[in-house]
C-alpha cells in the first residue's frame, strides 16, 4: 500500500468516522467496505478532485444521477440520488459530517427512507506528500426486500459502486 492510500486509511475524512470503527446501527448483518486507492498527484490533482467530490460529481461520474439543483455537501444537506433503469433505484442520504482543510477533505452520509440500505458511508480525499488518496467506507446492511432477496448480487453491486467512486475520484484528479 502507497503511504498516500495508508495516510488515507488513518484520515477517514468525516469527524463521525474517526471517532471509531463502531458507527451507531453497527451489529448483526452489516457488511463493511474500506478502500483506498491513490487517485492522483499534487495539489492541484487534490483541488480538482476535492471541488468535484463536495460538488456530488464522484456520485455523478459513477452514474448515480444527483439533481444539479442539490446543494453542494454541507453537514445537514439531504440529497437524493437514482440509478438503474428509469431511475428505479432511489436512494435518500443525509450529510453528517464534513471535513474540509488543507490536504484534507470528505463527508460521511447515512441512508434515509427511501434507501435500499441501512447504514453509512463516508468519502475522504488525502493529499500526502504529492499522492491524493481517495477512500471509501461504508457500513450497511440490506433493507429492500428485492435486495435482501438477491443478497449476493445486491453486495456484488455495491462493490461496483466502490470501484466507479474510485473511477470518477480518478478522473476528477486529472
């Protein structure tokens, strides 16, 4: 692991995050991701990718549709975001923590009703040295019945998700 994906994995990049592994809901069924992965390099990479990640583009880059008219990340802000055909996946989160400092940026949101899961999830920009490490986290368990059905590849999906939030951190660093 590079020393900007471990400086990563130190700095979640969301106040709730660091103050430990044991989120509020965390028990029995919730899985877990934790990746880091270097994204770019130098300042500039990490304020094109910081803009972008507290503007919603990460999530629009994935291709997760976010209204253009939703704030940009604010502690308190809801967003509402769709995926799959017609928008057939809904999924509402509300922005819990923001950290926003020099080298340092990200927010974790926890899911609303509607939301096919239960959890958190929380995404953090680095810049350490001239590495920009960019780390997704998530807490979550399967609450739509259509999901728990097909619980393999609902996780298999969210997995995806990760890699495309890697992809879209990337592509904003350039």
């Amino acid at each position: 692991m590079s020393t900007a994906a471990a400086s990563a994995r130190r700095h979640v990049g969301a106040a709730h995050a660091e103050r430990g592994d044991r989120w509020p809901g965390w028990g029995p069924g919730y899985a877990t991701t934790d990746v880091s992965r270097v994204v770019g390099r130098g300042g500039r990479a990490f304020a094109r990718a910081r803009a972008g990640l507290l503007g919603w583009d990460v999530q629009r880059l994935a291709g997760v549709h976010v209204d253009v008219a939703t704030p940009p990340v604010a502690d308190g802000v809801e967003v509402t975001q769709t995926a799959g055909p017609g928008g057939l996946l809904v999924a509402r989160c509300r922005v819990r923590d923001v950290v926003d400092e020099p080298g340092r940026a990200g927010f974790t949101y926890e899911t609303l009703r509607p939301h096919p899961e239960e959890g958190w999830e929380s995404f953090a920009l680095v810049l350490d040295g001239e590495d920009v490490a960019f780390r997704v986290r998530s807490w979550s368990r399967l609450v739509w019945a259509p999901a728990r059905l097909a619980s393999p590849a609902a996780r298999a999906a969210q997995r995806l998700a990760v890699t495309r939030y890697l992809r879209a951190a990337r592509q904003l660093a350039r």
